[in-house]
C-alpha cells in the first residue's frame, strides 16, 4: 500500500474518533447536569466516582488517538500512572511530597496504598489539563511539539493542580476521603499538598513532552479548532461540576484531626470561589486564544 493511501486511511481513522470524543463530551455534560445526581441514589459514592472518571478515561483514549499515535497515548497513560502511583505510595508512607495522609474506603478499591479512582484521575484529568495547557501556550500545530518541550509540562502541571486545589478540602474535610494527619489551612489540607502536584505532575508530564518532541508526527496535518475546543470545555464542565456539587453540599460542623472546626457551607463557598477565578479563568483564557486570529491559530488546519 502506498504511503498517501496509508495516510489517507490514518486520517480517516482519526476523524471517526474525533466524533466519538465529541459523543463523550455530551455524555460528560448530561452527566454533570443531573445523571450524576441520579447515580448518587443507586451507587456508592465511589461507584458514581468511578463512573466519572470512566468516561474521563474514555474521552482521553478517543481524543488523543485523534492526534497522537497510539503509542504516545499509551506512553502518556503509562507515565501518568506510574508516575503518580510512586509520589502517592511514597507520601502515604514518608510524607512527601503530599504530606502525610491516608485513603479511606469512601475513595473505593486500592493498589497497594493508593485507589484506583486517583490513577484514573491523573490519567483522564491529567490529559485534558495537558490539552488545555497546549492551547494556553498555542502549542496546536504539528509542528509545534518541538517547541517550549520543558516549559509546557509546568503549565500543564499548573492547570491540573488547579482542580485539585479547588476540591481537596471537599473530598478531604468534608467527605473524608483521605484524611491528612496533620491538617493545614486551606480547610484541612496542608500547602504543601499542593506543591507536591506541582512536582509529580510536572514529572509525569515531562517524559511525554519529550517523547512526541523527538517522535515524528503521525498526523499529516493539524485537527481543527473544534478539537482544541474539546478539551477546553470538558474542563470548564469539571469545573461547572464542582460548582454544581458544592451549591447542593450538606450544611453541617466538621472537625479535622487538630481539632479545628469549620462549617461545611464555610468550604462550599470558598471552593466554588476558587473553582471561578482558578479554573473558571483558565477555561476563559483557552477559549479567548482559540478564538482569536492570531498566527498559531491560523495554522491549524480547518
């Protein structure tokens, strides 16, 4: 078979997964806007967590496979993975880089010290917020993965972190999914948890910075703005979702491991204030870029 038929039929492939990432961003949306909130009735809440990150996962599989070769997808999920699994394990047992904390049960079944619903977490999140980082810095050419190879990672790592700093006092003093034993001031969690991120996932989004850079390009030519859009508003319906949560949280007391007692409707707030100017923000500036002219956009092909 000749090179353009072999091309040909590799384009054709990525636009059939394309439409089923787009298929995944509905289902994503309706089950923010009240599936989810049905799930809750008949499933655990580690089930209905579980869920979400399903459909995470399954949106990263079908969009990256609608730009990267399949071994990058495979080599992002498996540094994402590996990566996180060590840094979790790690701060479970010394402290660092997270601080000393545990999982309970509420956060479903475990790898070693660490759930599988946070592996799915780094992987499904940990792409779209690699997405999202690539727009920010109109990294959205072919061409353009040679470019800012070390310095993409950290803004990845900055957009991911910003989801977890939105909801870790929600699954961590409300809900008690992990429990830190030594809680610090953005309601429970320690400031250092948030550094942590910062490190393991710059250190997982490196590698794969470095591999497509140096890896020649499978795609003959760059997807369309819609799919950057894609990864831009399924972001910005995680971030919808954590407001949605938080507007419908129970009103109670809740002490942490110091003794310190907050008002849960007191977290609520302050998380849906962070969602808003952190994530909200951020899903703004990415949408503004991709509908600007600019040079970097243009060169995308329609």
């Amino acid at each position: 078979m000749s090179s353009a038929a072999t091309l040909s039929r590799a384009s054709a492939s990525r636009a059939k997964v394309r439409w089923l990432s787009w298929t995944l961003l509905v289902v994503y949306a309706f089950w923010i806007l009240g599936a989810k909130a049905l799930a809750v009735r008949v499933l655990p809440i580690a089930g209905v967590n579980l869920s979400e990150q399903a459909i995470l996962c399954a949106f990263f599989v079908a969009h990256g496979l609608g730009y990267y070769s399949g071994r990058e997808v495979a080599f992002f999920a498996m540094a994402s993975a590996m990566v996180s699994n060590v840094f979790e394990n790690l701060s479970v047992l010394t402290g660092v880089p997270f601080g000393y904390y545990y999982h309970t049960a509420l956060a479903g079944p475990k790898l070693f010290n660490v759930p599988l619903l946070v592996t799915l977490i780094y992987i499904g999140l940990g792409y779209v917020s690699w997405m999202v980082a690539q727009v920010l810095l109109r990294r959205i050419t072919v061409q353009s993965r040679r470019q800012m190879v070390w310095t993409a990672p950290l803004v990845a790592a900055f957009v991911f972190t910003s989801w977890d700093f939105c909801i870790d006092p929600i699954y961590g003093t409300v809900y008690r999914a992990f429990v830190y034993q030594s809680p610090g001031v953005w309601f429970g969690t320690p400031a250092g948890n948030y550094f942590g991120w910062l490190v393991t996932t710059y250190l997982f989004y490196l590698p794969f910075s470095l591999y497509v850079s140096r890896r020649q390009a499978q795609a003959p030519t760059a997807p369309s703005r819609s799919y950057w859009v894609q990864p831009v508003l399924l972001y910005l319906l995680v971030a919808l979702g954590v407001i949605f949560a938080n507007s419908r949280g129970p009103k109670f007391d809740v002490a942490v491991a110091n003794g310190k007692v907050w008002n849960t409707g007191d977290i609520f707030g302050a998380s849906t204030l962070a969602t808003v100017f952190t994530m909200g923000f951020i899903s703004l500036l990415a949408l503004l870029i991709l509908s600007q002219k600019t040079e970097a956009v243009d060169a995308v092909q329609e």
